[in-house]
C-alpha cells in the first residue's frame, strides 16, 4: 500500500518541504526540494533519522558548573534521550579543550561527545592554554 | 593587564563584534588595543548558545556558539590584544575619553584614539510587550532563561509557556525538554512562524510541543508564582477574538519576543541614532556621527547570523585602526604648548609643527602672579631653550604675545612638546 508523507528538510536554513511516496521502507518517489542534499536528507530521515545534539556536562574547578558539548555527527534521534542520560551521569575536572573528546563512542554509535569550549582553573583567564 | 591609560583603539564588549573588531584592529596596524567586557569572561551571549549552527558562512564549518567564540578569542589573545573583564563601561565622551569602574580599579579614565561600539542587544522584556495580569515570578526573557540552564546550571521552571516563535523561543523550548521540563505552548502572534523552519522540526516537531500561530497571553495569573495563563486568539487586526481564550497551566512563561540594539552608550557618547534601527546612523566603515567612534554587529542592527557580526567587526576595526593611525600622525605633528612656571595657560594648545616651516606662530598667554620686575617669557623643549623675550613686567590682567618664529623650526620638528614659563630677569 502507497503512503504519502511530507519531509522539512534541515540541512540548510531553507527548509524545503518534500513530498515523498513509499511503500513499506521502500521510497517510490521524492517530489519538491531544491538540492540533491534534499534527496539524501528525505532517505535518511525515513530510514534513520539523526540530529546534532547540544547539551552540557558537570564540570568542577571552572568558571561555570556547566561545559557546553556537542555530538561531533548527527546522532540517531531515537537514542537522544539515552544519550543525554549517560551525559547527565558524567563530572568531569578542568582544564578541559575545546574539541577535546569528553565521551568516546557514545552507547556505542561511534560517535564522540567534544567540549565546545576551554575552561581551565578558575584562577585563570579563558582562551588557550 | 591594562595599566595603560591611553589605547590606540578600545571595543566595548567583546561578543562576535567586539572580537572581530579587536582583532581587525590589530591585523591592521593599531598599535595597542582594548577589550572592554563587563562579563568575567570574552564571547558574550555566544557562551550560553551551545546549540550548533554557527560559521557555516565565514568558517564553513558547523560550531556550537562557545566552540565560534572560542576561535576568535584564541585569535585575539594571541594577537596581543589586551583586555578588562568584569569592568563596566560608564561613560563615553565625543572626544573619546572612557569611564569605566570594576573592583580592583575603581574608576578608570581612558583615552583611545578610536572607539568601536559593540554592545550588542537587548530583549524586549514583559514591560516592552504589555502583558497584562499579576506580577509573579517565573516570567522571563528566553535568553535569560538560556543563560541559566546552559552556563549557571539553573532550571527557571517545570512547566512552561514561550511566548513568540522566534530561533531563540523553539531552540530554548527544545533545550528546557532536554533537561527534562515540560514546555506546553509555543504562541505566536503573527499568523507565521518568525524564527527558521529546520527550527520548527528539529526543535518543536521532534518533541511533539504544540505551536499556536495567530496566538497571544491575554493575561498572566498567579499570586507569589506563575500558575498559568490564559491565552487567546487573535484577528487579522491582533484583536482578541472572545470566546477563543485558554487557562494553560504551568509555572513558567518564557518570553522571546524580539531584540533591541543597546545603545546607552551611544546615546551618551552623543552618536546620533537611527529611530527605525534602534542603532547608530554609520556610513561603510561603520563609523558614527562621531569622529573616531565606530560600531560593530547587534549594536547597529540585529543580525541573523553570526557570520554577519563578525564581518561588521573586521570591518569597523579596520575603520578603527585606520582612525587611529591618522590621529597618531596627528599627535607627531602637532606640538601641546604646556603652561609652566607662572604661566596660566597658552593660546594656541597646540602647533602644527609644518605651519612653523612657512612662517611665524604667535603665541598669547596670561600669567598667574603679576612680577614688577623685569622677566624672561621662555618656550623650552625639555630643558632646551628654544626663544625668549623680555619684558619689563607681567601682571595677570595684561595678555603676554610671544612669537614662535619660523626659524625654530628645524629644532621643534623632533620636539614632543614645548613648554612656556615666565621667570625673572
């Protein structure tokens, strides 16, 4: 049986929306969008939909309670929830890079959790160590 | 650490605009420049936007706003330029001259050859907006709300309502179900949407939060906190539409409802603003209505990208460098005329050492005491004399002339200042 589904794409600002005919998994026809990334993005998000994720960690001995990290690739969005709950579990102690790997392969998807900034001790000042 | 207490070129704050300005600054040949920043750290309101999205123009690369600020605070401290945190600017005058205060200085009095504004903006709070009901706590701005669940580890609320659909209001809403709120509401007023449509997927979509277009608070309720409010519907002219109002439980109401360039410090420093911007009138160097006062990013008009801020910053401390770079040469040229011994004050205050090449200057000055003696009036470089006259006697109420001949010239041209003082004979 035919199912028609409507997609906003998010790769870029422009927010397309595509419309997408499938059977099951199998993806018949993409109409709308303006780029090939569109195409890609509607196949990706039907099979296996991933987003960035931003969020914070415990960190002791900065200028904040809080280091900002990011996913360094999208991460599948059904995991989000468990990704932030291992997050949530994390304390980590200054000096801490921007970049640097605060999590490595997060529950297993290969994907590493950065710092999205440098805190170093609170007596000193931000920027590079 | 600043000591110093005349700058080639100062930037107030030190967000996106502020550090690409400094930076400009210095890649353009200012000699030393300032970084003013009332926070305890550089970035500003990059710091707390920890969602990704940032420099896909100018870096081409996809950061969190810690991880763009990052970069540039980097670039700026390894170029030399210094910095004042947790300072406040107070004051800033057309002829430059800056008044800031902090805990270990106290009050700070600076000159800079060229000023680059970069304050930013403001939101638009509840007072700005008119909302009406009771006053209780739990209403707040989004990006205030953003600031303490992302930097000071704070959650505002449980429950929550946005009020406008702007990327600050959707990206918060997301933010706040991450740490485990519940946000009930998005309402707009407009009947569309007014941040990104990627915005309205990946953050409202993704988490089943309700968006209400056309939809407004009539009221907020709740004695000592927020216990909900009530909205309703409105008409094409933003009337409330009777019988379309709603009682929205919860604790919280988190207002994203526009921003405002801040421009206090304009206002004093008397830039002339533009009404319809909320900013300084600039031309394409981005400087003001003042001379030698520039401006950069949110301060002149509120952006969509952070991209934009940066390139106004490299532009306007380029401007800035430059400004700063014809005033030293300036300064070379021209000589102060110090007042010294018994002397109250000289006329002109300073001498445009090329004028003394083509012909004569003449000085006029008064003196403080009145000698009944005869006297010397001498101009001095340093110790060196340059030329005197005699007169028979000085009183404060008889104006001295003096003239600086032309055939110093060659003497005063390394000179950095001349002095005059009356003396006796």
């Amino acid at each position: 049986m035919e199912e028609e589904t409507r997609v906003i794409c998010i790769t870029c600002p422009k927010g397309c929306a595509l419309d997408v005919t499938r059977e099951g998994a199998t993806v018949l026809e993409i109409r709308g969008g303006g780029c090939k990334r569109g195409q890609e993005y509607v196949k990706a998000e039907l099979a296996d939909p991933r987003r960035m994720v931003a969020t914070t960690v415990r960190i002791r001995g900065g200028l904040h309670p809080l280091l900002p990290v990011y996913t360094a690739a999208p991460f599948p969005k059904g995991r989000i929830a468990d990704l932030l709950a291992e997050l949530r579990t994390l304390e980590l102690r200054v000096p801490v890079k921007m970049g640097e790997v605060v999590l490595k392969n997060a529950l297993g998807t290969g994907i590493d959790i950065l710092a999205s900034r440098t805190m170093t001790r609170l007596k000193e000042k931000n920027g590079e160590m | 650490m600043a000591r110093k207490s005349k700058y080639d070129v100062v930037v107030i704050g030190s967000g996106p605009g502020g550090l690409a300005a400094a930076i400009s600054a210095k890649k353009n040949g200012a000699e030393d420049v300032l970084i003013i920043e009332r926070d305890l750290e550089l970035g500003g309101i990059l710091q707390q936007c920890i969602h990704n999205g940032f420099g896909l123009e100018v870096l081409k690369k996809d950061l969190p706003g810690p991880a763009y600020a990052q970069l540039y605070i980097n670039e700026a401290l390894a170029l030399g330029v210094e910095t004042l945190l947790d300072t406040m600017v107070l004051d800033v005058s057309p002829r430059r001259r800056i008044y800031a205060t902090n805990k270990r200085d106290g009050v700070l009095d600076l000159e800079a050859h060229a000023i680059v504004l970069a304050m930013g903006c403001r939101e638009r709070t509840r007072a700005q907006v008119r909302l009406p009901g009771t006053r209780p706590a739990g209403v707040y701005t989004a990006g205030t709300a953003q600031r303490w669940v992302n930097v000071e580890g704070y959650m505002p609320g449980k429950r929550f309502v946005i009020l406008g659909s702007g990327d600050i209001g959707m990206i918060m809403a997301r933010r706040l179900t991450f740490e485990g709120a519940k946000v009930e509401r998005v309402l707009e007023v407009m009947p569309f949407l007014t941040g990104l449509m990627r915005n309205y997927v990946q953050c409202l979509m993704d988490y089943d939060i309700p968006l209400q277009l056309r939809h407004t608070v009539k009221r907020i309720l709740g004695k000592d906190r927020v216990e909900a409010v009530e909205s309703v519907q409105v008409d094409e002219h933003w009337n409330p539409i009777a019988g379309t109002e709603e009682i929205i439980p919860c604790d919280t109401l988190l207002l994203s409802v526009g921003l405002i360039p801040e421009n206090e410090l304009s206002r004093k420093a008397g830039v002339s603003l533009d009404p319809i911007t909320g900013g300084p009138f600039v031309n394409n160097e981005f400087q003001t209505s003042v001379p030698g006062i520039f401006s950069a990013g949110n301060v002149v008009h509120v952006y969509d990208l952070v991209d934009w801020v940066t390139e106004a910053g490299l532009l306007a401390g380029k401007s800035a460098a430059a400004f700063a770079q014809r005033e030293r040469e300036s300064e070379i040229r021209h000589l102060p005329l110090l007042p010294g011994e018994n002397v109250r004050y000289v006329i002109p205050h300073r001498v445009d050492k090329e004028s003394l090449a083509t012909g004569d200057v003449r000085l006029q000055m008064r003196v403080k005491q009145p000698i009944e003696a005869p006297v010397w009036v001498e101009v001095r470089s340093g110790e060196k004399l340059i030329t005197r006259k005699g007169e028979p006697y000085v009183r404060p109420g008889e104006m001295v002339t003096l003239v600086l001949p032309s055939k110093v010239y060659d003497e005063v041209r390394q000179a950095r200042e001349l002095s005059l003082a009356v003396v006796g004979r």
